[in-house]
C-alpha cells in the first residue's frame, strides 16, 4: 500500500500539472479538445431530444434568462486524471492499465455529459436548483466514478508479484 501511494503522489500531480492547468500545462490544448468533445455531445443530444434551450457554442440560453457556459472545469478531466493516477499507481502489467485507463476515459466522458444534459434539462423548469445540482449533486457524482471504477479495476487486474529472492551473478 506504501508504494501505491507514493506512486499515487506523483501521479496525480503530474497529470494535473501537463495536462490540466492553463497557466502551467504544456498540453492544456488536450484539456481544450476534450471541453469541446463534450460540447459538441451536448449539442448532439439537445438537437436529436429537442430540449427547448438554444446552444450556440458552449453558452447555453434557457427562456427565462438564465445562461451557462461550459467550461474546460466542466469537462471531467479532472476525475479522469485522478482514476488514471490510480490505474498508473497500481502495482499490475501494462495490457490491464490500457484497458482500464480507456473504458474508464468512456465511462467518465459519457457520465459527464449525462451530467451536464441533466443539469441543463432540470434548469429548464428549475432555474433555482442550478447551484445545488453543480456544486452538489453533479460533482459528487462525477467524483464517485473513479472510485468505483477503480474499485473494479483493483478487482479485476492481476497483481505484480514481488520475489524478496536476491538477484544472482550471471
């Protein structure tokens, strides 16, 4: 457990660090490409379910007044790099990681969308309820699914066995 979590601690930031924060992120454009996968899903969905709202970009306009804007804080990423910090911690061979590490990619980006046309879908009649279905309801969410994907992960991937048996001369 104490080498999981050391590898967790340099993980987690690093990923974060490159990838995720606009001041310092050499890839911040991957942060960027990936706020515009989920606005291009919300559009999709909005038009095929004809949700009575207008999305022009990543500002959506609702009939009473209220507009939202995706933005990259809203992508999910930032769950993703936590699951992907855990997955690359896991003391297992590569194949499992890939594996893991892109179903769980899909399974954050489709909850996150769901999440996001939720909320926009609710807003529509309960303009009141956006602070506590965001901050609250939809972060927790999206918070819990690297844990139980993770969960399963450990569950299912075979484990690295360390020999305490010294290396002879050849």
């Amino acid at each position: 457990m104490g080498w999981f979590t050391l590898r967790y601690l340099f993980w987690a930031p690093f990923l974060f660090l490159f990838f995720y924060f606009d001041s310092f992120s050499p890839f911040i454009f991957i942060n960027q490409l990936e706020t515009d996968l989920n606005v291009f899903l919300m559009q999709q969905w909005i038009s095929f379910h004809a949700i009575p709202v207008t999305m022009i970009g990543p500002d959506i306009f609702f009939h009473h007044g209220l507009h939202l804007t995706v933005v990259n804080e809203c992508n999910g990423m930032a769950a993703f790099f936590l699951f992907l910090a855990s997955v690359l911690s896991y003391p297992t061979p590569g194949s499992p990681k890939i594996f893991y590490a892109l179903f769980g990619y899909l399974v954050i980006l489709l909850a996150n969308t769901v999440r996001l046309v939720g909320i926009t879908y609710y807003v529509i009649d309960h303009p009141e309820s956006f602070a506590l279905l965001h901050e609250v309801v939809g972060r927790y969410v999206i918070a819990g699914i690297p844990l139980v994907l993770f969960y399963f992960f450990s569950q299912h991937s075979p484990r690295r066995r360390r020999t305490d048996k010294p290396l002879e001369d050849v």
